[in-house]
C-alpha cells in the first residue's frame, strides 16, 4: 500500500504560464519562470494534478515540452477535489462573509 499523498489541483493559466487574458485556443504561452522549480518542491510532498479548460493533448505536450510532465500525475477539466486549488481566479474565505462578498466585487487578477 503506497503513501498517500495530499493533492494540489494547480491551474495552467495564469498560474504555470505566462497567460494574460489573451486565450488562443491552439497556442499555450510560454512557462512562467520558477514554475518548475515551484512544482519540483511540491510535488515531494504532494500529488500534483493540473486543471485546464483547454485540449488534453495540447497539454500533455506542453507539459512534455517544458519538461513538468513527471511532476504531474493528472490534467483535467474538472475542478476536482483536493487538498487546495491554487488558480489565479480564486478568493479565499477568511470567515468573514462581508469581507468576502467586497473581495468578489473588487476582484481583479493579478496580471490585470
């Protein structure tokens, strides 16, 4: 029986590459600097599973291509479960639903 491991769903856009707003659907940017190194350090300690909206197989080869593709053990488009989501597009509920409520009202990616 092996060791579990808790997983982190990391998104590909805006967060692992250099996406700004611009979707191509046949074109995915450029790797963002210290991704690998980011997902290298995770991965010790946690399963990492990518989520995407765009095509499998043009992300299987994006990830082959910058050489992230061992440190993953799925991609998906489903938002599944996990231990933490880490997305450029999400707030964080502190416990405080007013706070959170001016949190989406003012929400801005960082990129914007």
């Amino acid at each position: 029986m092996g060791t579990y491991r808790k997983i982190l769903l990391i998104d590909l856009d805006g967060v692992l590459n250099t996406y700004t707003g611009n979707f191509d659907k046949d074109f995915i940017p450029k790797i963002k600097i210290g991704a690998k190194e980011f997902l290298e350090e995770l991965s010790k300690e946690y399963e990492i599973r990518i989520f995407t909206t765009r095509n499998m197989l043009l992300t299987s080869k994006w990830l082959i291509e910058n050489k992230i593709d061992n440190l993953v053990t799925d991609v998906t488009n489903v938002k599944d479960p996990a231990y933490l989501h880490i997305d450029d597009r999400c707030v964080c509920f502190h416990g405080d639903f007013k706070n959170t409520v001016n949190e989406i009202k003012n929400f801005k990616a960082y990129w914007k």
